[in-house]
C-alpha cells in the first residue's frame, strides 16, 4: 500500500487516484486500472463516471472499444493531493532518516 492511501484511506477513489498518480507515464482503460489495483470492474465503472465529471481524470484516447484515460493534472484537487503525496513521502523519509540515526 502507498503511503498516500496509509494516510488517507483505502476508498475506491482514493485507491484509483493513487494508481493514476503512481503510474503517471501513460494512460490506461478501466479494466487496466481494475487489474492493477485488484478491484471489480463494475466498481471501476461506477467510479470512473463520478471521476471524470468531477475532471479528476480525463480521457484521452480510444484503443478499439477501450477509452483510456490518465490524471488530470490541471484539476486543482489533483494538484493538491500531488502535493500531498510528496510531502508525505518526503515526511516519511524524514522520520526514518531520524530513526537511523537515533539508532
């Protein structure tokens, strides 16, 4: 598990925003990202409609039938939980830099 998800929780969403920004390089159809975090398609599904009316994610192109979609990264909420997710991996790293040195 990430840590944005340690710190934030395990929802549905959550756990799609943290696969999009995990894997930021490309763009990915529902049943990729179903794949890649172990959740049921129709899940998926249900998710990804609310996700792409809020412009949390964007589609942005068709492989066959499949639509792709990757982060939306000029939402301001997806810029915050960005930044959210750096702070916590640099805090994180932080305590266990102290932790070694304690030790």
């Amino acid at each position: 598990m990430s840590l944005l998800l340690d710190f934030l929780g395990e929802t549905p969403e959550l756990r799609i925003l943290d696969f999009f920004i995990e894997n930021d390089i490309f763009d990915y159809s529902m049943a990729d990202v179903a794949r890649g975090i172990g959740m049921a398609r129709v899940t998926i599904k249900r998710v990804f409609g609310d996700m792409a009316g809020d412009k949390l994610i964007v589609p942005t192109r068709k492989v066959g039938k499949a639509q792709l979609y990757e982060l939306n990264k000029d939402s301001p909420v997806v810029q915050t939980l960005l930044k959210l997710d750096m702070d916590i991996m640099h805090q994180h790293a932080a305590e266990k830099k102290t932790a070694r040195a304690v030790a």
